[in-house]
C-alpha cells in the first residue's frame, strides 16, 4: 500500500483539505495511508515526525504556491531530504501547482514533471474542474505504472476572472459536505492518536482538552448536516465581518482571505484578525470574536476561549461575546467564568420587556450548566421559563421544544422525580418523530432516554424494546462504532443485568468499553461508566477479584476527570464499599460510604 506525504505551507491548509479529501477515499478502502504534518501529537517531536514520515513515504505530494515557494523550513528542512529519497530510493515527487507562482525560477522544482499538465495551476480551472482534475490525480496514486502525463484533465478557461470580484461565500461551491466530513474524520483520527499512543505523556489540563476537543469532533459527525451547515453560517459571518473591517487592513490581504475561506481555508483570516487585535485597532473586540469563532470551527479551544475573552473584556455588553464566551467555558469545564459571563448575558436580555428566543437560549444554556453542576434546584426554573417561551414563539411542536423538553426530562430524572420526567420523554419523543421522521439520531436520543427511565423503575418490558429501536437507528445512522452506540449497548447491558440475565449483559459491556475506549480514549468519564458497570455485574456474581480493579480505574477517571465532589464519583464511592462490605472488609468500607454520602447531601440535599 502507498504512503502519500503531502507537503504544504499552512496558508494553504484549505487546498491541503480539499486534496486531502479526494485521496480519503482511497485511504478508507485501504488503498493508500495518508500522513501530513496535523498528525504530530501535543508536544510531540514535530521534526522527528516529519522526518520519520518522509523515511516512510514512497510519495510525496508537493501543494505548490507562493507560500510553499517562500516557506523557509520546507525548502530547508523537507525539500532536501525528499529530492535524497527521490535519488537514492527512488521516491515519487508529484508538484501539484496550486496557484500561479515562480516555479519556473526553482531549479529543482522546473525539473520535476508537475500536475495538472503543464503545470497550469489549478486556482484557474472552475470548482467542478478542480475536483474532477484531483479526483483523476487521487485514481492515479495506487499505481503508478504510468506517466503523470497519461492523465487528462479538463481544459482551463481562457476568460480570466476580474481581478475586482467580490467573494460571496453563498455564491461559490466552497467546500462540499464530502470534505467537510472528511476533514472532521481526520481531525478524529488526529485527536484520537495524540490521546491514545502517548499515554502518561499528557498533564491533566491537556488531556481534558484533547477530551473535549474529541467530543466536539464526534459530535459534530453525528450530526453531519446540521453542523455542515453551522460551518457555512460562520464562514459567512467571518466574510462579512472582513467586509466590515477592510477598512483596518490591506486591501490585498482582505481579499486574499476572503477568497480562502472561501475554500474553507481559515488561516488567513485569522491572521487578518489577528492583526487587527494585535495594533489596536478600533474594532478589534469584532476581529477577536470573529477569530475566535473561526478557532472554535477548526476545533482550537483554548485559542477559541482566548479570543472570545478579548472580545469580553473590550465591550463586556455585547451579548454575541458573552454568549460565546459562557458556552465556550462551560465547554472547557470551567464553570465559576461560565456562570458570570451567562448571569451577565441574562441580565442584559431581562432588561428588555419581551420575552425573546434569545432569552431562551440563555436561560436554556444556564440550565445546562448548572445541571453540570448538579445544582439542580436552580436549573429547573430556567428550564421552565425557556420552555414557556419557546412555545409560545415557535409553537407547541418545534424541534427546539423538545429539545428543552428532553433536558427538562433529563433532570428530573437525575432527581429520582420519574413522574414527572416521563411525559415530557414521551412529548419531546411524539415532536421528534413529526418533525424529524422516526429514523432520526434525535429519536435514538430520547428513545435510549425513556428506556432508561422505565428501567430505573424497574419496568424493564417497556425499556427493552426502546433500547433495541434506539440502538438499530444508531448503528445504522452512525456505525457500529459509534459512541452513541456504546451509549445504548450499555444501558441495555444495564437492563439485562438487573434481571440477573448476566450472560446477556457482559458481552453488551465488553463491546460498549471496547467502542468508548477506542473513540474517546481509555479516561473518558464515559469509559468510567462502564467500567463501574461491569464491575457491578462482576460484584452481583461474587467475581470479587475481577470487580475492584474496574471499581478503583472507575473512580480515578473520574476524579481526575470531573472533580471529586462530582456525584459520579459518590456513585462508584457507594459501590465500591459495597464490594468492601460483602466481603467483611468494613474497615475499608466505611470512609468510602462516608464520603459518599457527603457527596451527595451537597448535591441533592439532606432530605433526599
């Protein structure tokens, strides 16, 4: 099988992706392996991956444009070495000439047959052609039997462009759902590999991050179309805003960047942020936002909460900058920051006497996250409020209704209150199934939700065939693989266990660890859940010795990952006593039960 090595500038990156996505293709039916340089893990020894990459390698992609051209560490650091492989071990070089630029003037390079023929740049040819040229480039790539020149590509077209053309993101093609989907599979392979083939090599702070920043990615393949969409509305938002502000910067640099990201290439608007925040200039708490917008897109949290923090401090009235700015802290799991941003965007949007969606949304964000922070007494009555006032804008069976409705549900149910949880999974459920057709990943959602209420209260004739339909939308949907579907095979794992149908049970819990583990990494809280579930199926069978291990693992990931006043760990606390007391060991039982019992009067209160 080939190894391809792509060599690329990062003011490129959006060509980079849209190559990139022709040759995944082949890469998932095992005809080739990629590797550019967005694989090195968080603190990796990034040259030492390039160069063991290059060693690997028997092609080598060259994106060329005047960036490549001028990036002082390709032409010293990569070029050298890929023309020694060429020479000594016969390495394929293919230049792929991106846009116009002095290759005639670089030795080397003039020497070097290109693509697409004649080195004609492929920034000249339309959308449609620039796909079919790099679809017919990614077919060639397995075999390379023939010449770069057997290849055909579609006619350039003579009518130039006007260089005065205004960039209109919904007027273009831009990128298509395809590469957008195969971006986020290598950003997950990415994440997945850094957190997982370094273990040990990370602080606390960075695999939290890497977590979280995995979970985003996941959960944006899960919704594939709602959150392509989402990427185009910030695309645009970051174009009109350039717009706005081609006033503090160059002309040439404004248009170059709306031309990328048109593409989807954001680097370069970034860059145009940037310096408008770093000079000071009259809108810069605008370009921070925009910047940290475009962050949060390309999945780069920490620089995403830093820009949105800029953006705060400069005009901390802005209800678009504290809105996200709260949610992107509550992302990253620091609540006391989340909380006062969120409270003030609350109190700006109360000042108006209208009871707007956007006060809503605040009151719903709020609601999450102190149910976060299992303060739920608080919660409940934002809830409520953004309830009523979702029904009375959008109408009784809205999607967004019933999203509010399911984590309403949700809470209640974290409450031990079912009476009141199960009719509004029932609503929520009934609007779903309307609105979204009954194959939907939001049915699976609350579909595993009300199985999972039926099965706390012990109906398990009613839950089973919940969690079978739930976990058939999902694996059909999403894969196998899924984490949604470890979701689900845990619960109904769950099930069976608590009606002592145990060799039922252990294979559902073994395939859930095994998905979550792969997908999310070995301390993910979710890992937690079942580690502590398996372990209690082993505990109900006197499996003593097979139980604690998973127990005390449980308990670990979930201090370090939540906090240790977290009503998980009181959960994995009371049953790890559990195991001490069944086998006579109350000395080490009772601290355990102690503590959490503590845990949990500070979170649901004495009288619980």
């Amino acid at each position: 099988m080939s190894t391809v090595f792509i060599s690329y500038s990062h003011q490129d990156e959006g060509w980079k992706d849209r190559v990139q996505s022709h040759l995944t293709v082949l890469e998932k039916h095992g005809k080739l392996s990629i590797w550019d340089d967005r694989q090195i893990a968080l603190g990796g020894d990034w040259l030492s991956d390039i160069e063991q990459s290059l060693a690997q390698a028997n092609i080598a992609l060259l994106l060329v444009s005047r960036h490549f051209l001028n990036s002082d560490f390709i032409r010293n650091k990569e070029i050298p070495k890929l023309l020694q492989r060429r020479e000594q071990d016969g390495l394929t070089v293919i230049p792929v000439m991106l846009t116009p630029c002095g290759w005639q003037h670089v030795d080397w390079l003039s020497a070097i047959q290109g693509y697409p023929k004649d080195n004609k740049p492929l920034s000249g040819m339309t959308e449609h052609q620039i796909d079919e040229a790099l679809a017919k480039l990614a077919g060639h790539l397995p075999n390379l039997d023939s010449k770069l020149n057997d290849i055909t590509v579609p006619d350039t077209p003579d009518t130039p462009q006007p260089e005065t053309s205004p960039v209109v993101i919904n007027n273009i093609s831009g990128i298509t759902l395809e590469e957008y989907e195969a971006g986020l599979l290598r950003q997950e392979k990415r994440l997945r590999d850094e957190f997982n083939n370094q273990p040990g090599q990370h602080n606390p702070e960075q695999e939290k991050l890497l977590t979280i920043e995995l979970n985003a990615v996941q959960g944006r393949l899960a919704n594939l179309q709602s959150s392509y969409q989402e990427t185009r509305q910030r695309l645009e938002e970051a174009d009109d805003a350039l717009a706005q502000l081609k006033g503090e910067l160059p002309e040439l640099q404004v248009k170059e960047a709306r031309e990328l990201l048109a593409r989807n290439d954001t680097q370069a608007a970034k860059q145009a942020f940037t310096d408008i925040v770093d000079k000071g200039a009259p809108s810069m708490a605008l370009a921070a936002y925009e910047s940290g917008k475009l962050e949060e897109e390309d999945i780069n949290y920490a620089k995403a909460m830093q820009q949105y923090r800029i953006a705060v401090v400069l005009e901390e009235d802005n209800p678009d900058y504290l809105s996200a700015a709260g949610k992107m802290s509550r992302t990253l799991g620091d609540y006391p920051t989340a909380l006062s941003w969120l409270e003030s965007l609350l109190e700006i949007h109360k000042q108006s006497s209208d009871e707007t969606m956007e006060l809503a949304d605040v009151q719903d964000d709020l609601a999450e996250l102190f149910k976060d922070m299992a303060e739920y007494a608080k919660a409940e009555p934002l809830y409520q409020r953004s309830l009523g006032i979702k029904e009375k804008s959008l109408g009784k069976d809205h999607p967004s209704v019933a999203t509010t409705l399911n984590n309403l549900a949700v809470l209640y149910e974290a409450q031990s209150e079912y009476a009141k949880a199960e009719p509004l999974y029932q609503r929520s459920l009934g609007i779903n199934e309307k609105s979204l057709g009954k194959e939907h990943t939001s049915v699976a959602d609350t579909l595993n939700n009300l199985a999972e209420l039926y099965r706390a209260q012990g109906e398990s004739a009613k839950a089973e065939p919940l969690y079978q339909r739930s976990l058939g939308i999902n694996e059909e949907s999403l894969g196998k693989d899924h984490p949604s579907v470890a979701t689900t095979l845990n619960n109904l794992a769950g099930l069976y266990r608590a009606q002592c149908e145990y060799a039922k049970a252990e294979p559902l819990y073994q395939r859930s660890l095994g998905i979550k583990e792969k997908s999310l990494g070995k301390d993910h809280p979710s890992v937690a859940t079942t580690l502590n579930n398996l372990a209690e199926l082993y505990r109900a069978q006197g499996e003593y010795a097979k139980a604690e291990p998973l127990y005390q693992r449980s308990l670990g990931i979930n201090e370090k990952s939540l906090r240790k006043d977290h009503p998980s760990v009181a959960t994995t606390l009371n049953n790890l006593a559990e195991l001490y007391r069944a086998q006579g060991e109350s000395a080490k039982a009772e601290p355990l039960y102690q503590r959490s019992l503590s845990i949990k009067e500070k979170s649901l209160g004495k009288d619980h």
